[in-house]
C-alpha cells in the first residue's frame, strides 16, 4: 500500500507548515524582544542554547489573538507551558458546563447514618 500523499496535496501541507511556523516565529521574535528571558512560571532564566526551551504562551488560549503589545502573551519554558496547558483541558473536560464532563456519582451509602444509635446503644 503506498502511504505517499499526491504531489498537489503535500506541497499544500508544506505551504501551510511554512506559514504557521513563520507566524509562529514572528510573534515569538516580538515575545523575546519584548520580556525578559524569564519563565512566568518558574523564574528560571534562559540564555543561549536553552533559549529555544523558552515558549509563548498565549493567556487566552487562542493563538490567533496576536496584539502588537504582546498583552496576551507570557514567556513560559517548556515544562511550565505544558502543564498550563495540561490545567487548561482538565478544567475544560471537568467543568460544570462541558458536555464531556464526567456524570458524578449518586451517593447512596451514608457511613454515619446510625451513628447515633449505635452510641445511644454502647451507653
């Protein structure tokens, strides 16, 4: 079976990769110049090499709400980003209002229900 994509549908993809990655880079470039090489999170300082483990992230979670004032960004490095993100979907997927949420369960049992019998009795 060949898993290759048709030569008009792969450069569509690269097309598309190039673009994000270079809007990607333009606000990341701007988030640099802007704040100081710090995670928002950790306080961790980045410099040289590490730089690259330093990340936008987007306080809004819409990477298309790009300001010119940066007002919807934060510098977080990469371990600080992937837990925001992993905060944001729990609190998504276990809010009230989601449709996905977990069904809590009917208490049916309550342990301290002859509890006051039982002292009365041991009396």
């Amino acid at each position: 079976m060949n898993s290759q994509k048709p030569p008009a549908t792969a450069k569509l993809d690269r097309i598309l990769a190039d673009a994000q990655r270079s809007r990607e880079e333009g606000y990341r470039d701007k988030a640099l110049k802007m704040y100081p090489h710090v995670c928002g999170r950790c306080a961790r300082e980045f410099s040289g090499k590490r730089l690259s483990e330093l990340t936008v992230h987007h306080r809004d979670h819409n990477h298309d709400n790009n300001p010119q004032d940066g007002s919807n960004w934060e510098l977080l490095c990469l371990f600080c980003h992937d837990n925001e993100h992993s905060r944001y979907t729990d609190q998504q997927y276990f809010s009230e209002s989601s449709t996905g949420s977990p069904k809590k369960a009917q208490v049916t049992h309550n342990p301290f229900a002859d509890l006051a019998a039982l002292l009365k009795s041991k009396e």
